[in-house]
C-alpha cells in the first residue's frame, strides 16, 4: 500500500492511493464519513422564541454549524462516567440570548468551555425584527455520521480509480481529441495521443466520443485510486485520516478476538 | 427563508458566504462571484444562486 499526497491543506486533501482494493478503499472512505467523531449541537432548551422560524428549525440550523473542539477531549455521552446524563466531560453547553432588530450569527454563541469554538462565525441562525427574541441553551455532544449528517466531518469524500487512455493502430492524429478536452489533459506524446494527467480527469469520455475511428478507450487502473475528501473546519484533514484509520484497525482487532474465540 | 446552513448535496457550509455573495452580486456576474468565494461544485453553487431571502417578509409574523 502507497499514498501520494497530491494536494493537502487544512480543508481539503487528495492522494493517490495504490497497491490496495477496492474494498480497502471503500472502507476508508466509509470510516471518514460515517466513523470519525465530532461534536455538534443534539439538544437545545428554548426560553423565548417569537422569532418567524420554529424552534425545530433553529434547532436544525445549529444543528449543522460545524464546532472545533478536541475529541480527544470528551466522551460519547454514553460511554461517559456520568451514564448519559451529561455532565462537563461529555457535552459543552452554548448560550444564546439576542433581542432584535439584529441577525443571529453562529458567533454569537457563547461556549461553556473556551477550546471549543464555532468554526464559521458569520453563517446567520435567524434574522430577528423589532422586539423579536431568542433565548436558548444548545447542549453539543459527542456523535458519529452514522447517526447523523451533523455529525459527519467529511465533506465530498470520494475516490475514482486512475484513467489512462488506451489507442489504437487506427489512431491517425487528427487532434480532435486533443481539442475536445475540457481540462486539457489530452496531448499527443512522441507521435501518440495520451492523458496527460489522470489524477485531473473528470472521467468526461469526450476525447473517446469525438474520436471518428473508435481508436480510443478509457481505462482504468483497478488498484489505483485518486483519494479527495474535504473538512468542514472541525478538524484538520490529517488528523481526520489518522482518526479514520485508527478505527478501522480497532474493528479489524475486535473481529479477529470475536473470531479466536469461536 | 434563511440561507440554509450548509449544501443540500455535499454538506459544505455556505451559510457563511450568503451576505458577501449577495452584497456583490449587485455589481458584479455571480459566477465570478462564486468562483471567488471558493465554491466550486455545482451543487453549492446552486444553493446561493437559487436561493431567495423571504425572512423579511415572514417575520412580520411570530
């Protein structure tokens, strides 16, 4: 197994993974989106609402601002000491009390603990009008994206395996494939049509479509994958392949103990 | 309503980008807009150019 980053950044990373399966592939990509912990908002106490949204759909609204916090930090509620209850090691508690004319802004929340912060402070909750108010308590707790969408720290997380183009005698150089690229990726090398850079192909078939004597054909290396995924803020995309990873091995281990002992 | 907190497809937040977004739409083409707010799938593009802000008109009412 290989990986070349190809691009890394805080919110975004892609990379070329290599020498593994597709199912290996997909496990990782299962484990980044439905695996990796996060902390969002699961429970708010409304005070006063006379705001024009529901009280379910501010909850949902907060629900999905994404919260930087240290998972390392906190337990899941029901992993917790205090049994689910909720106490300071396993939820953080945001408040919130604006009276209008003003816009609510996610930064207007006020964490009970000051290492967890919102991430995007200026994504607008509700608009609030004359002598409207809002006054709440939202209780952030620990979650997998399994259980929901707020939970999921990776954004657009997806893999395709490696294109090369494949030609054919009958290839006579029009170059027409070389023009219909969109991206282009398409060249002509040393007397043969070729793409250039599979990582960027969009798997578009243009060059394929356009060729008049059927002499091209896109393939695909099976145990090659070009790896992208993004970080909606509350973690780094490094940590979050490691956090992954780590809990992918830590299901393979309890497998193979459920299985020793049979 | 309210811009939606994050993509109906992806997920992103763009929430965060709606005022900037609108505010220079006014003069300028929102393609090039959304290009330089960093949105460049299609499926986030779609939530702030199709989105219509109605919450000044609901929230006359409670």
């Amino acid at each position: 197994m290989e990986i070349e980053i190809i691009e890394q950044s805080d919110s975004k990373m892609r990379f070329l993974l290599s020498g593994v399966t597709p199912a290996m592939a997909n496990a990782l990509r299962r484990a980044l989106i439905a695996e990796v912990p996060k902390m969002a908002i699961d429970e708010l106490v409304v005070y006063e609402n006379t705001s024009a949204l529901y009280d379910e759909q501010i909850a949902l609204r907060m629900a999905l601002i994404p919260i930087k916090a240290d998972i390392r930090l906190y337990y899941f509620p029901e992993e917790c000491r205090c049994g689910g209850k909720g106490c300071s090691l396993c939820q953080v508690i945001f408040t919130l009390d604006e009276v209008g004319p003003k816009t609510v802004y996610s930064g207007d929340l006020k964490s009970s603990d000051p290492d967890v912060k919102v991430v995007n402070e200026k994504i607008p909750i509700v608009k609030l009008k004359e002598g409207q108010r809002l006054r709440l308590e939202a209780i952030g707790r620990l979650g997998i994206g399994k259980k929901h969408a707020k939970w999921q720290s990776a954004i657009a997380c997806a893999y395709k395996n490696l294109p090369h183009l494949s030609v054919t005698d009958e290839c006579n150089l029009c170059m027409k494939c070389v023009k219909s690229c969109p991206k282009g990726i398409v060249d002509e090398i040393g007397g043969r049509i070729q793409l250039v850079d599979g990582v960027e192909c969009s798997l578009c078939k243009l060059c394929v479509d356009t060729c008049d004597r059927n002499a091209l054909k896109l393939e695909f290396d099976e145990s090659k994958f070009v790896f992208q995924f993004e970080s909606d803020g509350s973690m780094k995309t490094s940590e979050m392949v490691i956090e992954a990873v780590n809990i992918l091995k830590d299901k393979v281990e309890e497998l193979s103990k459920i299985l020793e002992g049979l | 309503m309210m811009i939606p907190v994050r993509c109906f497809t992806c997920g992103k937040v763009i929430g965060d980008l709606w005022e900037e977004f609108s505010k220079r739409c006014e003069n300028e083409p929102p393609g090039k807009v959304l290009d330089d707010l960093g949105v460049t799938r299609y499926c986030c593009r779609r939530m702030l150019l199709t989105h219509v802000e109605l919450i000044d008109l609901v929230s006359r009412y409670e």
